[in-house]
C-alpha cells in the first residue's frame, strides 16, 4: 500500500547508489511502488546539484537497469522539476521528452541566486529578517502551484529545514500557497526528509498539514532518499501524522492521473 515518488540518482551529483540498490531497498522496506525524480536539467549550467542534459537517456536506463532486476516492482518516471519564474516553458518542454508518470515541483530557490536549502549559503540568513525570506518561499510555492506545471508539491514548507523559523502564529505565511494548492488541485508531500535535517520535524509542519486536510488537498508520503538506506524512511511516522491529521487515502501517478490508494 505505501509507495515513496522522490528518490534520486548519482546524476545529480549529490546522491549514491544505483536506483537497483534504492529498489531493493524498498522490496526490503514492504513498499509496493517507488518512482525516481532528479534534479531537472536545465538548457545551460545552472549550478551544481542537478542532473545534465546529455544525462537524461542515462537516467531513463537506469531506471531501466532497476527494472529489470526487480520486475515485482512498479518503478515510476519522475522528475524534481525547480519552479523558477521565466523558466515554465523549459519545464513544459521537459515533460514531453518523456512518458512521465508525474513531474513534482520544488521551490528551492527564492531569489536568483538563493537556494534556501542550500548549506553552503547559510550566511545569507543573516543578510535578511528571517520573516521576509519566509514571505518569499510561500509566495514562490503560491507561483508553482498557480504554474499548472506539476502534479505535486515537493517538501511544502522546505524553508523551514536549518530550524530559521518565524515566531508566533505561522499561518499568514502558509495561507497564500495554500489557496493556491487547493485552487490548483494538486497533491502535496508529506516528507520525511525534514526528519534528517537541523529541523527535525517532517515537511510540512502539523499546522501546514491541517491546513491541507480541511482544504481536502491530498497527500503522499516521500522520502527523498539521497541514499538507498534513506528510502521510505520514518514512513510508520509519517502515516500516523498523516492519518491523525485525518486523511484516509494517498495520491498514487500513472501517467500523470492520480489514483486515490485508500490508507488501510
Ligand atoms: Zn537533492
Ligand atoms: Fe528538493
Ligand atoms: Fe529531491
Ligand atoms: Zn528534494
């Protein structure tokens, strides 16, 4: 019944094991459906964390390799696709280089030149009041929502991840991406990731989560492994966060249409 989408590959750099290794793992893990979604290339050297180019037929083979060892597994095509304003027809044109089951869309940057996950760039929170680059990040994920370019939402309240958190009520900050999610009807992920960073805490936060239910926007458990070990990490924790909160199905892809997976 659970299934993790955001897993990644050597292509981007930043991530080991071969995708056969990430399958094994979850046959060992009970999972019953993985997908893979890089990096997205970009048409020029954009920085250092994302998959080339000429890397794409790679990454299809890849996918390929682990396939064929794993052939009890369904192996889904993904893509972590960066919502840049100015870049939206780069990423529609991406989608069509290949038979996608979904395209996640992540904000990671919230300037030009600042990917707010990025720790090599932790001095630039000291350059700002962390209350506007919060302001920033929603308003970025309220433009990736509206962009009609993705079906879910990567790690929804990722700025949160090296613990730079405003104080006080966090919801004017979320309301805006919010409205927009639910106007847009796409899924959000409710990742693990968030466990392994400073934060500590699964992206989205409880509150954002909430949110999310009353909007009825649906949901998906993601790990984003960089590793094998890391695939459906925490996912016991994260089905019960996600059932508390109320929810009783996840959103599964095929070809981009989403499959409501009842919670058991
Ligand atoms: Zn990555
Ligand atoms: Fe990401
Ligand atoms: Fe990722
Ligand atoms: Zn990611």
């Amino acid at each position: 019944m659970l299934f993790d989408y955001h897993m990644h590959t050597p292509l981007c750099g930043h991530a080991t094991g071969h995708p056969r290794e990430y399958a094994a793992e979850a046959i060992r893990k009970g999972l019953g459906e993985i997908g893979f979604s890089e990096h997205n290339p970009m048409p020029e050297k954009f920085d250092d964390w994302r998959m080339d180019l000429s890397d794409f037929s790679r990454y299809l083979e890849l996918l390929e390799e682990a396939r064929k060892e794993h052939p009890q597994l369904p192996i889904r095509l993904g893509l972590e696709c960066d919502f840049i304003p100015g870049r939206e027809a780069w990423v529609r044109q991406l989608g069509q280089k290949a038979d996608f089951d979904y395209l996640i869309g992540a904000v990671h940057y919230i300037t030009p030149d600042w990917d707010v996950d990025n720790p090599l760039k932790l001095d630039r929170w000291k350059q700002q009041p962390v209350e506007e680059v919060w302001t920033r990040y929603f308003r970025a994920l309220a433009q990736a929502a509206q962009s009609g370019l993705f079906d879910f939402l990567a790690h929804p309240d990722l700025v949160k991840k090296f613990g730079h958190i405003p104080k006080g009520d966090l919801l004017p900050y979320y309301r805006e991406a919010l409205d927009a999610i639910e106007a847009s009807g796409m899924v959000i992920e409710v990742s693990t990731a968030g466990l392994r960073k400073e934060v500590a805490e699964i992206y989205p936060s409880p509150k954002f989560l909430q949110e999310a239910f009353r909007r009825k926007i649906p949901v998906l458990l993601s790990s984003d492994s960089h590793a094998p070990g890391e695939v459906g990490h925490e996912f016991a924790r994260a089905l019960k966060l996600v059932r508390e909160t109320g929810y009783r199905e996840l959103t599964a892809f095929r070809k981009r249409q989403k499959i409501r997976i009842p919670i058991s």
